[in-house]
C-alpha cells in the first residue's frame, strides 16, 4: 500500500501543470525519431530513468541523513506521528489551491534541451534527471511535504523516492508508446489529462486534510484535551 501511495504521488506530480509541461516538452523532443519507433521507446525509458535516479539519489540522502542523526532520529521516533498530521494538513489546503508559494527552478534553454535529445540514450536520461530536480511548487509539495515525511515514518522510506520517480516518469511512457503506435490527436490527451489532473489533485488534497485532521487530532488534540 506504501509503495502504490507513493507511486500515485508520483504520477499526481507528472500531471500537474508545471511538470506536465516538462513531459510534454521530453515528448516532442524524444519523438523526433518517429521513423525509429525502438529508438522513441529507449529513449523515453532513459528519460524515466533519469527521473527515478534523481528522485531517489534525493530522497535517499535527505532520509538517511536525517535518519542517521541521532538527535533527529530520536525526535522523529518520539514526534513523527505528531509532525505528519500538520505536515499532510498545510500540503492538502496546497494542494486544494488554498495557499500558494514558489520555489526556484531549473531551467534549461532550448538550445541544451535540443543537444539532449540529440545525444541519444545518454542525453535522454541526463533530461530525466535534470527536468526531476526542477521542482515546481506542486511537485516540491508532494516530494518534501508528503513522499519524505512518509518514507521517515516507514521501514522501506530508502525505496519510496524511487518508486515516486516510477510514476513521474510514466506519462512520458505511455504518450511515447502512443506515438510509436500512431495513436492520433495527442492534443486531445493532453487536454483530456489536465482536466484528469484538476479532479485527481482536489481529491487527493481532500484525503491529505482527512488524514492529516486525525493524525492532529489523534496525536495532539486528544493529548491537550
């Protein structure tokens, strides 16, 4: 269940304008090579794996270093539950457009982007990794706000960023997969997903209140009450 969780968070994030946008952009250029439909699908594979490398490379310094500090690792033990009520609480309202931040963000020109995808397997995969790292504040939500905070509360935290780059990397998939098929009017998907996205996000918002609430109210307010 921990790992379908992070999956879908995963997934949630490459939906979401902002990296929607970066898929879209890793779509155009990986399938310039329509007439070598193996050379699309390696591609994007590399792409997807670039994604997962970074998020875990990540993921797994921020949770072993935290996990690795005694002092810390002692206050996560002792207030982790107490922590994660209001942590999920502040990214559903995030996630509901209730409150808005910013985050800086990579950015790559269109002339480094073109010599990427020009370069192969190798310039695929370093796109992946590059366009993962250029977090966007939906996706730096659901990384920092939620993925972290339930892989520091779970025996198998190490594998869960690498499993959220799974689904991040996804969507290029399967758009690749569609092109190399002939599927038609992509710009109907593309459409079609973002509006997925809306709904998809508001709920999931929606159950990060619910449970971020009980874990409040199960592990501070009964304790002040």
């Amino acid at each position: 269940m921990i790992f379908l969780s992070a999956l879908w968070l995963g997934i949630l994030a490459s939906i979401s304008p902002c990296p929607l946008a970066s898929n879209i952009a890793a779509v155009s250029f990986l399938s310039r090579k329509i007439a070598r439909p193996k050379i699309v699908l390696w591609t994007s594979a590399a792409y997807t794996l670039g994604r997962m490398i970074s998020y875990a490379a990540v993921g797994s310094v921020i949770v072993a270093s935290l996990v690795s500090v005694p002092l810390v690792a002692n206050f996560l033990q002792r207030y982790m539950n107490r922590v994660l009520g209001p942590v999920l609480f502040i990214v559903g309202l995030f996630l509901l457009d209730i409150i808005r931040f910013n985050v800086p963000a990579i950015s790559l020109s269109e002339e480094k982007k073109e010599g990427l995808a020009n370069s192969g397997i190798k310039g695929a995969f370093m796109l992946g990794a590059i366009f993962a790292l250029s977090f966007c504040p939906i996706s730096a939500a659901l990384f920092f706000g939620s993925l972290i905070p339930m892989a520091l509360n779970n025996n198998y935290g190490i594998a869960l960023p690498f499993v959220y780059g799974i689904g991040t990397g996804l969507p290029v998939v399967v758009f690749s997969l569609g092109i190399v098929l002939g599927v038609k009017s992509f710009s109907r998907w593309f459409s079609k997903v973002q509006k997925l996205e809306v709904y998809a996000r508001k709920a999931t918002g929606g159950i990060f209140i619910i449970v971020g609430f009980y874990y409040i109210w199960s592990y501070i307010l009964v304790n002040v009450f």
